[in-house]
C-alpha cells in the first residue's frame, strides 16, 4: 500500500475502524466495573491514521480527550455497546484496530437501585464474561464485495508478558498484535509514553522502543499499511 515517489511516501487511502478507551460495566446506578485505560494510544492511533491520508471510524470508551479532527467518532459506554458499534461498521472497514481496553468481566445482574452500604455484608456480585469482540472478528465471513479486513489486536500484560501474548495471538487469530507492559508504571495505562513490541501472525517479532504515543501511533500505522 506504500510507494515511493520522488522521495515522499504515497498512501493509498484506507478505512480504519479503531477502538479506543475503557468500557463501564454497571453494577447499579452510579458504580460500575472498569480499568485505567485513558484513551490515548487509541486517540493517537486514529490521529496517526487521519494524518495519513486514511479514512477512521473511532469507537470510543468514555475518555476525556478531544476528539480527533476529521474521524467519525461513535461513542459508548459498555462493552457490549462496543461489541454492536463494532460489528455494524466492520463490514465497511479494511483494518479494524482494537487497542480499547474492553472489560472481560460485566455484573450478572444490573440492580435497579444503588446499593447502601448497610446491604454490603450481604451482598455478592455476580461477574459474568463479556463478549469477545477481538476473537469475534476471526470467524467473519468475507464480504460479498471485498476481503476481510486486516484485524490488529492490543494485548495488556502484567506478567509472564510474552507468552500470555504468543497465547493470545494463537487464540484470537489476528494479523498482527501490539504487546505493552502495564505493569510498569512509566508506559501503558494513563501515560504519553509507551513501549511495545508487535507479534506478527508471520512469527515475526518486532520491538518498537520507549517513546510518545504519537511516535509510536505514526510508527504503528506505517506498519499496518504494509500488511494491509
């Protein structure tokens, strides 16, 4: 998808879907289950994207972040709102990045009303798997019109990183998948910088060394174009 000109690089335009952010499982009115994912690989990704030339469809967790320029942002809360936003749009993408941290885990039961302490001692919370949008992703049937998109993956590791991430890759049966460390506290969840390394369906391995998010967002896009 890249060529050379006169020392510049041409992009063929492209139609990214990206996911990016939390999701919020409610427990009752005003508590809900989620992570410290700010949003901001994701964001990074569809500027990265946007600055390329590429069309993007941002589906976006609840972030306190502005929205990139230029992509069409649909904005949800819980996981299974990002299961659905995602499948209603995949048909017309030809690479769908999945870097938003989605709960694996949603209460059972909604209560109705918010929960008083004095009900505490008492109380158990139920926790049911979410569904799995990655994994959901392999088994698409190609389109009538067209193949099935390039499909990237995020894994966030807090230890035994690799092989969880080889496991993960083998599992859900993505083009490529982008591993970071969250355990440390100077990358991953709520930092501008981050450090990854890509794992490759090929069985290519490719660190991407400590930098911005941005840098690291350029970086990433450049490599999915090559795939695509």
């Amino acid at each position: 998808m890249l060529a050379a000109v006169c020392n510049v690089w041409l992009v063929t335009p492209m139609k990214f879907l990206i996911t990016a952010g939390p999701t919020r499982e409610p427990i009752d009115p005003v508590r809900y289950l989620s992570n410290r994912s700010s949003g901001k690989m994701g964001y990074a990704l569809a500027r990265a994207a946007l600055d390329a030339g590429h069309e993007v469809v941002l589906v976006s967790g609840p972030v306190c972040l502005a929205a990139p320029e230029g992509a069409a942002i649909v904005r949800v809360t819980t996981s299974d709102e990002m299961f659905d936003a995602v499948h209603a749009r995949v048909g017309e993408a030809e690479v769908c990045v999945l870097c938003a941290a989605v709960a694996d885990f949603r209460p059972a039961v909604v209560e109705p009303r918010k929960i008083k302490k004095g009900d505490a001692e008492s109380r158990r919370i139920e926790l049911v798997p979410t569904r799995d949008i990655l994994l959901s992703l392999r088994d698409l049937p190609p389109p009538k019109n067209g193949r099935k998109p390039v499909v990237v993956g995020f894994a966030a590791e807090t230890d035994d990183v690799m092989e969880n991430a080889h496991r993960k890759l083998r599992a859900k049966g993505c083009a490529l998948l982008v591993v970071n460390d969250v355990s440390r506290a100077d990358i991953g969840f709520e930092t501008d910088e981050n450090e990854l390394t890509l794992l490759f369906a090929s069985g290519e391995i490719r660190p991407l060394a400590f930098s911005k998010k941005d840098t690291l967002a350029a970086e990433l896009i450049k490599i999915i174009c090559t795939i695509s």
